[in-house]
C-alpha cells in the first residue's frame, strides 16, 4: 500500500501496531553514527525544530561517542527512499525517519542494510531492523481544549490540520471534547491544508476561520503562521504546535505542546552503542515528558490554569482520558459507550469526528 498522509491508513486495532518481528543481533559499538531526515526545516520552529532538538540533545549527552548527520526538507515520496539509502551508505548505524509519510520508504530500504537500526515516528509499520516511535500528542490537545473552552467568548474555535489522517483528527476531537465540558456547545472548525508546512496557506485559512467568527486557534502544522495571525488579528489565542511559540506571538499564545525526542533518541543511540538495540514500538506522552506543556500565557486567568494543570496532572496519574465515554460522533450516534476508554488501536485508526467538529468542506 502507499503509505501518505494525504488519505487516512485504515490500520484497525490489530495493525495498529503490527506484531515486531524478532530483531537483528547487532554488535557492541564504540561510537554511534546517526541519521536524521527531516520533512521541513530544521528552523520551522515547530515539529522538525523539535526533533532537531532532540539531535543536539544526544550530542550533548554523548559527546565523542557520537556522530549525527541530518537532511532538511525531504518530501515524503520515492527522496526519502533515497536520502535513506544515502545515510545508510555513508556509515549510519541508527537512522531516524521522523515523518509518517516516510514509512514505504523506511520498509523498503531497511531490508537492504540488516546492520543498521532504522527507528520510524509516528508510523505503524516494523520489521527486524525497524523500531516505530510515537508521542501522545492527542493529551496536550486537551490540555489546549480545556484552556479554550473557558477563555473563548464566541464558543468557536478554528482549527488547522495538514491532512486528514488518524494523528490530526485525534487532535481535533481530543480539543473539542476537553472544551464542551466546559461549554457543552462549544464547536470546532477544521481545514486541512494538504502540506505539514506552507506559511501562507496556513495564514489565509487562519484569516478565513477568524473572519467567521472563530477566536481561538490551533493547528496540526509545523510553524508559527496561525498564531501570528492570531495575534495580528487580536483574537483570544492560540497555541504552539511542537514547541514554544511564544516568541512569536508573545500575548497570544496561550500554551504550546512540546515535543521532547531528546530522551528517546538518547536511548536508542546507547542501546546501538551497547549492542542492545531491538525494534521497539513506544507511544508514551505526558507521563514520560515525551509531550510536554509550554508556559501558560500571562492572559490565562489563575482558574482557567489550574483547570489545565488538572487536565495535565489527571493524564499523567492515570485519572483521567480524554477519549472515555460516553462520546457520540458529530451525526450523534454513540461512538463509545460510558463506562469505556477507547483502546489504542481504535485512537491510532479514528477516521471520525466527535460531535461540536464541524464537517471539513
């Protein structure tokens, strides 16, 4: 199957995370070379920024014992076939596919070099030498929903997503079902841009939404746009996506999801270096600091933060998931009965909204 995240994977509970095939033996290293590839630029000061960060963080910890490279930019098609091949070539022993469009390409090259230890973000597809890693990004959304649910004065909320797969729409339905238990008529308006990362596109939706009546922003792309829009426009807020924007928008944002790679890329690098290294599949989230939740902004009210704070702390305890029922999807049919929580499988093949998202044009 072709692997992009332009159409939605219909990968169900079962291949949600499909059976890790037994790993290769690999052999004890006194320094590891690692591969990054990245979809955007390292600058966009969201998502690749992030895992950029991650990067440095293992040089830092690692010193001498590690050598990283990196390429920007990769579109995710038969280039990141190649560019796979190209770091392997040069001496990689760890590679880390950071997209979830790059998963065919990862599938394809990985069986051609059984010595190198290819780690895939956010995909679903593994092998003997292929590790997937994910981050449970749907939990900063409701820690955003509930911030919004309390501060919005129009009820309405815009929403900016790359394309319509199971990662974003979780996202969405995790913003709307944190903000309608706050204001049970709250609703969310979602556009897909077709791309992770084009400034402009991204503004003029932001534009549109806000000239509709929306006054609070977030968005499932890379960079900044939208909460600058935000702030030009002098909405209620936004929020960062994949790291801290607040310093482009600093009375705006209101807090931001922050990815933290940095722990995981750390521990696969020792894992290769010690020749322990096997094909894992993580998808760990606030109670691992894998998300984290940046600064709340100085216009969030005390109550409206310790709101969030409960939110954040109730995910991290256990206390609370977002995705418990009862949950109805946006035609009203019950999705998930009460007395329920959604199984991982199911989160990791939603290809449906819940109900307040409006219908995406």
């Amino acid at each position: 199957m072709t692997l992009s995240r332009r159409s939605f994977v219909k990968i169900g509970g079962a291949a949600a995370a499909l059976p890790l095939l037994g790993g290769q033996a690999f052999a004890q290293l006194e320094k590891v070379k690692i591969g990054f590839i990245y979809v955007g630029s390292i600058n966009d000061n969201g998502y690749n920024y992030a895992h950029n960060q991650g990067r440095l963080y293992v040089e830092e910890h690692l010193g001498d014992k590690v050598e990283t490279i990196y390429v920007e930019n990769v579109p995710e098609g038969p280039d990141c076939e190649r560019v796979l091949r190209e770091l392997a070539q040069q001496g990689c022993n760890l590679i880390f596919a950071t997209s979830f469009g790059f998963g065919d390409s990862v599938v394809k090259v990985a069986p051609q070099f059984p010595d190198v230890a290819f780690e895939h973000a956010t995909g679903y597809m593994s092998g003997p030498n292929i590790g997937l890693y994910n981050a449970r990004f749907y939990e900063g959304r409701a820690v955003c929903g509930t911030i919004a649910g309390h501060m919005s004065k129009t009820g309405k909320a815009g929403y900016i997503g790359s394309f319509p797969i199971p990662e974003v729409v979780m996202g969405i339905n995790a913003f709307v079902l944190a903000a309608r238990k706050i204001n049970p008529d709250f609703t969310i308006k979602p556009v897909y841009i077709s791309t992770w990362n084009d400034p402009a596109k991204e503004a003029d939706a932001a534009r549109a939404m806000i000239d509709q009546g929306i006054d609070v922003i977030a968005q499932h792309t890379d960079g900044p746009a939208a909460l600058q829009v935000a702030a030009e426009r002098g909405i209620v807020g936004g929020f960062g996506q994949g790291a801290d924007m607040s310093a482009f928008a600093p009375e705006t944002q209101l807090t931001a999801i922050i990815d933290n790679w940095g722990p995981h890329y750390l521990a696969s690098a020792e894992a290769v270096l010690a020749g322990t290294w096997t094909p894992g599949d993580t998808w760990e989230g606030l109670k691992e600091d894998v998300v984290e939740m940046g600064p709340y902004g100085e216009k969030v009210p005390e109550d409206v933060v310790a709101a969030a704070e409960a939110v954040r702390l109730g995910q991290i305890d256990g206390s609370f998931h977002i995705f418990s029922g009862p949950i109805n999807d946006n035609t009203g049919a019950e999705r998930v009965p009460a007395g329920t929580t959604m199984t991982d499988g199911e989160l990791l093949s939603m290809d449906w909204y819940v109900e307040g998202v409006e219908q995406p044009a």
